[in-house]
C-alpha cells in the first residue's frame, strides 16, 4: 500500500468554532482526502479569526513532521508569505485558497491557488492564470430537499414565505426594502438569539446609533419594526429549518454602479445560491458574477437587476406551479455540479498534480 501524503492546513478561523469558509473549504474535505490517500492535519488554527496571522517558526515542525503540502485557508501577510517561501526551499509544496480576495504575492509565493469562482480567478494578472483551479463551495446537505411547494398565493392573511441566509446583521433589507403584503421574510444572520433579549436590545440599539441621518434611522426602525420581516440568529440546524419552511429564497444585495472588479459585491461566492437551489427552493438574486453562470433565468432560478425586476419575479413564484417547477430545476442544477464530492476531487486532483509533478521532477 502506497503511503498518505502528509497535509498540513493553516487555517483562518478555530476547528472547534469555524467561520463558513473553514468549514466548507478545509473541514468538509477532510473525509475524501482521506479516502484518496492522503494524510491531512490542522497544523495551525488562531485563538481570534485573522486572515494575517503570525506563523513564523512553523517550519521546522513541518519538516521534521513530514509534510508534503500545506494549505493555507484565506491567510495572507508577511509572516505567511515568508512561511511559503521558506517551506519552498524546504521542499514542501504549498496551495493558496482564496474565497473573495484578489493577492497576486500568494499566488506567487505558492506553488498553486485555489479561487471559490471562476470570476475570483479571472481577476488574477494573466501570467498567474496557469497556476490557479478553482474548486467551488460544496453542497453541505445533499438529502435535505423540499417536496412540497405550497398551494397557495399567498395574500395577507395566508402569506408566503421568504428566507435570506447571510453571515452578516443586515439593517435593513436590500433592494426589497419592504415586502409586498402577501409576503413574510426570515433574515438568518449574524444577530443574537430570541432567547437573548439584553443583547438583542444591545445590538439594535448600536446598529440604531449607527445610522448617519435621521432619514436612516426612520428606516431602520420601520426595518425592525416591521411584522413582515423577522430576524433570527444563525445556527447549523435552524438555517436548514428556516430554509425547508420557506417558499422561496432571496438573495438581494445592495450593488454599486462602479467599475471596481474587486468591490466586496461582486466577489462573493456562489454558496449562498446553491444552497437554497439545492434544497428545492425557487430563488430571485441579484445578478453577481459568481451567479450568473449559474442561473438558467426562469428556469432554475431568477436573476434581477432592481426592484421592479425584484417584485416582477416574486409575483411570478407566487403561482405554485411555477414555485415546484423552477425549485426541481434548481436543486438538479445544484447537486449535479455543486456536490461536496464533485468538489472534493477538484481539490484532490489540485494536490495530485503537486505530488505528481514533484515525482516526474525527481525522475528527471
């Protein structure tokens, strides 16, 4: 039996609390790096989440251990640029993953990167282009699906719902603004649990005080206010339920007419989309790069430009049919292409080609 090629992964957040992208980029693939051979290990993790920790001192352990190859999760910096280049001349391979950054020294310092979307690798110079891959965010619960779309339209009395799952504490809701009469909306995010009534007042007290104007903070309090909109603490097992109890998925982000191709909008990841397409929901998001190879618009999903667009298609999913429909097409959409295991064997194949190169290397 051949032997594991030692791994070593330099994380962005703690394994024992980890932030979505060291779940979903490093932890989920443990499994199938080990069914494909390989011997993989968290060699560094931060007491706070820092995308530019201090790992100086790492490379001795990491020879005198047998690492092959280290991953660094989303970390940047001096001190990490340095560990690379150290580890280079050690003879040990090193990979770059990256979810909304564009750091063309890491590409460089590392011997291959991996961006989450196409669009991420796209905004690297030319001449780094052969050694980035890009290795999606994977399908996290594939056997979680709707099977039931709902029979009615949805009115003020019997209204439909509407989930948006984020990683932030929205203070408002973009583009929308204010939901039609016939629909509720469920923000999953980054605010403090019903149960937590002191620091939920804390918190909206200090995004209240935040506000800039009086114009803002008039809407802020209509955003809290509203009985049509409902905030909810994130959790693993509630941003399943919430989803699963829900009519539809929205995704409105709050765009700028600039032509930065780095602005935080337009590079985020697909994940927020192909989670809600793969649990049956019919979705409308607002058109971003990371989505638009995606969506089949009014097949699997609906992409919209502004707010008339926005309450276009929600009118239109207000028809059951079409719910069913445009929910099937996208959850088939989702796990034929956005499965862990499809994406675990793009980064197997990214590490291979490490390995390999260095055999064919040492042959030579």
């Amino acid at each position: 039996m051949s032997k594991s090629i030692k791994v070593g992964f330099v994380l962005l957040s703690r394994s024992t609390t980890p932030i979505p992208s060291t779940r979903i980029t490093v932890l989920n693939m443990l499994p199938f790096l080990r069914a494909a051979q390989f011997d993989p290990k968290i060699v560094f993790e931060p007491l706070h989440n820092t995308e530019t920790p201090d790992v100086s001192g790492l490379t001795a352990r990491l020879k005198a251990e047998g690492f092959q190859i280290i991953y660094f999760q989303k970390v940047h910096g001096a001190s990490v640029v340095a560990l690379a280049s150290e580890l280079r001349l050690a003879g040990i391979k090193t990979v770059f993953g990256v979810c909304d950054l564009v750091e063309p020294i890491m590409v460089e310092a590392t011997d291959a990167t991996i961006t989450v979307t196409d669009y991420l690798k796209s905004l690297y110079p030319a001449a780094l282009q052969g050694k980035i891959s890009t290795v999606h965010d994977g399908i996290e619960q594939p056997l979680l699906h709707k099977v039931d779309w709902g029979s009615h339209s949805g009115s003020r009395a019997q209204p439909l719902r509407a989930v948006l799952v984020t990683s932030a504490a929205p203070d408002r809701l973009p583009v929308i603004v204010e939901p039609p009469s016939w629909l509720h909306v469920t923000i999953v995010g980054r605010y403090a649990a019903a149960d937590q009534q002191l620091r939920r007042w804390r918190e909206t007290r200090w995004q209240l005080l935040g506000q800039t104007s009086i114009p803002e903070k008039l809407r802020f309090a209509r955003f809290v206010t509203n009985s049509r909109i409902k905030r909810v603490a994130w959790e693993s097992d509630g941003v399943y339920d919430a989803l699963m109890k829900a009519d539809i998925g929205i995704i409105p982000i709050a765009t700028t007419k600039t032509a930065i191709a780095t602005a935080n909008w337009k590079v985020k990841s697909e994940n927020r989309l192909t989670l809600k397409m793969a649990v049956g929901l019919p979705v409308v998001a607002t058109s971003i790069p990371a989505y638009e190879p995606i969506v089949q618009h009014a097949h699997n999903a609906f992409l919209a430009h502004d707010r008339s667009e926005w309450l276009d298609y929600l009118s239109a999913l207000r028809e059951p049919a079409t719910r069913r429909r445009i929910g099937m097409a996208a959850r088939e959409t989702a796990l034929t292409a956005y499965s862990m295991e499809r994406q675990a064997e793009k980064l197997i194949a990214v590490l291979q080609g490490l390995t390999n190169s260095d055999f064919h290397n040492s042959k030579t």
